[in-house]
C-alpha cells in the first residue's frame, strides 16, 4: 500500500530540505572546527615568530655587549691607563645612553663595567667598592682564566642590586691573557632593548641553569619565583629542541596558555613567548556557539515554513527555481519573471535585486582591478628610480681604482650579505694625494640601505677633500668627524681606516677611528706586524680625537684592509675571527691582490655555510 501512496509535496519539501540542511549543517561544524584548528596553529606560528625576534634581537645585544666590552679593554691594555683612567672609561659605558637605545626615563641596561687582570682581580671598575676583589672564583671569569675569549655569566645579582648576568671577554695579545672585561646587564631593562611589544601574553628568556632572566609581563619577577628548571617546555629548549604547546600551565601565573620556546644555540639559553589560550580560543567558541544557534534556528523556521506554506506555492517554486538555475549562465543578466502575487513572487524580485548588487560588485572590481594594475604600474616605476639611485650609490662607494701604481699593486672585492640589498655602508678608496703620496682608506657605516649609502659617501668624499690640503691622517679624520656628527643621527657612526704611504720612504702614517687595524704580512720573512688600536668611531662625539702612527713597509709588504663582514662570518656561534683571516693571508699571499682579496672573502662565506651575515669589503695593497 505504501509504494503506491502519493506523498504530499509539503512532505517532499521537508524530506528534500532535510536532505540538504543536514550535510550544510555538517560542512558548518567541520567549517567551525578547521577555523579552531587554523587559528590555533596561526597562534603557535606567531608565538614562535615571536620567540625568534626576542631571539635574533637579544643575540644582537649580546654582540653590542661584547663590542663595547672588546673596545674598552683593548683601550685599557694597549694605551696602559692606570686604575682612575680605566674606572673613567668604564663609567662612560655605563652612563652612555648612545649605545643602547632605550626609553626616556629608564634604566640604561648596563648595571656596571669592570677590568679584572689575569688572575681574576678587579682593578678598574665603575663601581669604585668593587675594585680590588677577586672575583676568579665566579664561573664565567674562571672559564676565561682557563682559557675561553668570551662567556656569559647565567643569572646572578648585580653590585647595584638588579638581578642580572654579565657578559665577560678575555683581553689578549699573542694569546696571553692580559685582562678580563666584564660587563653586568639588569635584567629588567631588556624590554627596551628587546622592542617587541606583545599586546596578549609575554615574552621570556631564561639561562642555562632554567632561572628567568626577563619576563616581559613581570620585569622585577622576585628571585624565588625565577627557576623554572622544572618546566618541560623550559627542558626542552635548552636542550636544544623547540617547545610548542596549545595548553600548559604557565608558571608566571598558573593560567593555561599556548605557545612556543626555542633554544638560543649561540649561548645556551632559551627564549619563548606564551599568550593566555582564552585570548585566543575564546572568541573562537563564543562564534562557534552563535554560529551552531544561528543554524539551529534557521533550520527550526525553514522546517516550519515549508509545512505551512509548501502545498500552497510548489508549482510557483519549481518555475521559481527553475529560472533561477539559468540565470548564472546568462550573467545575471536576464530577469526571473514570476506573477503569483505571493511570497514566492517577493523572492523572485529579491532574486532580481540580488542580481543588480552582483552586476554592480562585477563592475566595482572591474574598476579595482584597474586602479590596481595602474598602482602596480607606479609602484614598478617608483622601484626602478630607487633601484637606479642605488646602483648609482653603489658604484659611487666602489671607486675605479688602478691596479697598479708606482711601488704599488692594488686589488679589492666586494659582497654583499642578502641578493636584495643594493647597497651598504662598506666603503674603501685610494686616493692619490701627490706623485710620492697615496691616501688608503676603508669604512663601515652601521645601518643598511640608501642612508648608510649615502652617508658612505659623504664620509668618503670628505676624506679626499681633507687629503688634498696635505694633513695627517689623524687631522684628516679629526676634521672629518665634525662633518660626518653633524650629518648624522645619534645611533649612527661610522668605523675608519685612513693611512697615507710614501713610496720613497716605504713608510704608512695611519689613524684609526674604532675600525679593525688593517694586517700587514712581511712575504720576505713571512710575519705579520700589529697595528695599533685607535680611537671612538667618527659620528659619535665632535671633540673625538685620534693619533698618528707610523710603520716602515719593506718591498714585498702586503697590507689587508678588510671590514667587520668578514670575520664575522659565523658557524654556530663561532665567529671566523682575525687568526683564520692570517691563514688565508699566509696561504695565498703570492695571489695578484685582486685574487687575494676575493679568495678573503669566498674562505669566510664558506665558513659561514656559504653566506655572510654582514656585507663584507677587502682591500689589499702590495709593496713592491
């Protein structure tokens, strides 16, 4: 009986809607869910981008640290200040706020700055109660003492009261310890230099024994709330793996959070950054919630509507519908014409409203589309006038050098550290200053792009202005110095070479203005002289100044001018460093100069693992 008994079309209606809106509500549920999910993995991904800015940025700290460190012992040692001298300079470090940028009104991040001799003892400190103790006994001074160039102490308190850590490097000279610098950092001053701002959750980082050394949301975290050894995520990173996690219990506050922390390999610690998972799920469920009764609430009103009303408009809704189905493959461009004076006619003129709005959004993005390629098209000029800009910048702080001069061979090489950057702040230049006299010079501005382009050459163009007048290399870089401060902002400097040879009497009078001392290698007895360390670098302060030295250079004297990209390539954490750069030198001393200054370059990106993290310049120069 049931096979032939004719069901209603409010029935059909109800079974066809039935049909559909379970599988729709289904697609809405697995719809929720991979919104969840998506939301949840873009939360983890930004937590570890996170981490590893906090990472890359607290590492760059660390290298500043240990250059200024580096700087002031070489100054202590080489001009042989006495106690008062040295305690002076180690105060300027202290009190300097041109080193670390930090915001007006709170505390600079170095706590405190101390030379120790070789024994571990303090002898210069900018705390005057320090001096005098020995301190050999703490594990950072003794891993120098026992022979290591440079260590980080872990969490510790500071003479001043801050918790803190301290960055320690050896001073040596023909590798024998002749002091120790140490450098103590509060802790709490690190979210300036950090600069991440994290609006939900914070950033951490904590030293090899698991002790929090900065948490963003609590930057005076007291000392018993500081070891987090026990944490797994903790364990994790500073054994070396990355921690992710959609929900732990954070030790700060025990509220659950999601994130990530990392390991920073170079030092052996670890950073991360956690955000409450409220913040993140919960306006995930609240839209799951009111999405699920939206559905419900559709579905119950259709249900009702298609028994009331199914048997009265079927027939209008199938040519309703029917005409609906081609109107796509028209464009939208031929109306549905139905006349029943009912609903299903006031959705056949919604169908046709619906239609004009898609029209009018087609024509929209036709005249978007436009807009954009005409925006691409000036955005595509604009580049290529800032790509000329920068080559012209380029060649201008690459100058066209002769190979050869009287009593000299000349070679130079270039690279960059990134394809996409143009430009740098490397420059170098030998200037002909008489018949008998030739200024070399080499530089480094810090910072990327058009600026440090451009102030490159300004410096570069001073210093052969100020060649002509028949100075000294230190009045020359003096003068200027006075230039380059005015012209520049007060993060800025600039790191200087500037020698001027005479090839009658084989001498080289030079002045250094904080650069690396360029290598002279003796081909004849086959060694090399030291040069002396000089002074700040040009940009920093007007009344700098510098001093003359004065070296014999016998035939078969090879001179190497190189900047701060080349021996610091870096391979985990180990820097390629001054003493690989002579093996390179004494290996391929014999090379024409231009041969030699390219085989520099390539021996320190390949120890990089085929890449420099800083653009790096050679110039060599052979006495012959």
């Amino acid at each position: 009986m049931l096979a032939g008994r004719r069901l209603s079309i409010r029935t059909k209606l109800i079974a066809i809607y039935l049909i559909i809106a379970v599988p729709l509500i289904t697609l809405l549920g697995i719809s929720i869910y991979q919104r969840f999910k998506a939301d949840q993995d873009s939360a983890i991904a930004d937590r570890l981008e996170i981490a590893r800015l906090s990472e890359a940025n607290f590492v760059l700290f660390i290298d500043q640290t240990a250059h200024s460190a580096l700087l002031a012992g070489d100054t202590i040692v080489d001009d042989k200040l006495n106690p008062n001298q040295a305690s002076a300079l180690l105060t300027r470090i202290v009190t300097s706020r041109h080193t670390f940028e930090v915001v007006k009104g709170h505390p600079t991040p170095i706590a405190s700055a101390s030379f120790l001799n070789a024994n571990g003892i303090v002898v210069a400190s900018s705390i005057a109660s320090e001096i005098g103790q020995n301190r050999s006994s703490q594990p950072a001074i003794k891993a120098i003492i026992n022979g290591k160039s440079s260590s980080i102490s872990n969490l510790q308190r500071n003479l001043d009261g801050s918790l803190g850590f301290a960055t320690v490097l050896a001073i040596k000279r023909g590798g024998i310890l002749l002091g120790i610098v140490s450098i103590a950092v509060r802790a709490e001053a690190l979210g300036d230099i950090l600069g991440i701002a994290v609006r939900q959750g914070g950033v951490n980082i904590v030293d090899s024994n698991g002790f929090v050394i900065f948490q963003s949301q609590a930057p005076k975290l007291p000392l018993e709330k500081r070891n987090w050894s026990h944490e797994k995520f903790v364990q994790a990173a500073l054994a070396g793996r990355t921690f992710t996690s959609t929900g732990l219990v954070f030790p700060l506050d025990n509220s659950i959070r999601m994130g990530a922390e990392i390991p920073i390999k170079s030092i052996g610690w670890a950073t991360g950054s956690f955000i409450p998972v409220n913040a993140v799920l919960g306006p995930i469920r609240e839209a799951a919630i009111l999405n699920t009764i939206l559905a419900l609430i559709i579905l119950t009103i259709a249900l009702s509507l298609a028994f009331i009303i199914g048997s009265q408009f079927a027939r209008s809704l199938i040519l309703l519908s029917n005409q609906m189905k081609i109107a796509p493959q028209k464009g939208f461009t031929e109306r549905v014409k139905i006349a029943t004076r009912d609903e299903v006619e006031d959705l056949a003129n919604s169908f046709n409203h619906l239609q004009d709005e898609i029209l009018a959004a087609q024509e929209k993005q036709r005249d978007l589309q436009a807009k954009l390629r005409e925006r691409n098209r000036e955005l595509k000029e604009l580049y290529e006038k800032q790509k000329d800009i920068a080559l012209v910048l380029q060649e201008s702080l690459l100058p066209k050098i002769a190979r050869s001069i009287d009593h000299l061979l000349i070679g130079f090489d270039f690279q960059s550290a990134t394809e996409a950057a143009l430009v740098g702040g490397d420059f170098f230049d030998f200037i002909e200053i008489s018949e008998k006299k030739f200024g070399i010079a080499i530089g480094d501005v810090s910072g990327k792009g058009i600026e440090a382009a451009t102030l490159a050459t300004t410096v570069r163009n001073t210093l052969r202005a100020f060649s002509y007048e028949y100075l000294s290399p230190a009045e020359i870089i003096e003068k200027t110095n006075k230039i380059a401060v005015a012209e520049t902002q007060p993060s800025t400097f600039v790191t200087l070479f500037f020698g001027i040879f005479d090839v009658e009497t084989h001498e080289l009078t030079y002045a250094i203005a904080g650069h690396w001392p360029p290598l002279i290698y003796h081909t004849l007895d086959k060694r090399f002289t030291e040069l002396e360390i000089g002074g700040l670098p040009i940009g920093i302060s007007p009344t700098a100044k510098y001093l003359n030295h004065v070296i014999k250079l016998p035939d078969g004297s090879i001179i190497v001018l190189y900047t701060d990209g080349v021996i610091e390539s870096r391979l985990a954490g180990e820097l390629f460093g001054v003493a690989r750069l002579r093996q390179v030198i004494e290996k391929n001393f014999d090379l024409p100069p231009t041969d030699l200054s390219r085989a520099i370059i390539n021996e320190a990106k390949i120890f990089g693992g085929g890449k420099l993290f800083d653009d790096a310049a050679v110039l060599v120069v052979r006495v012959i």
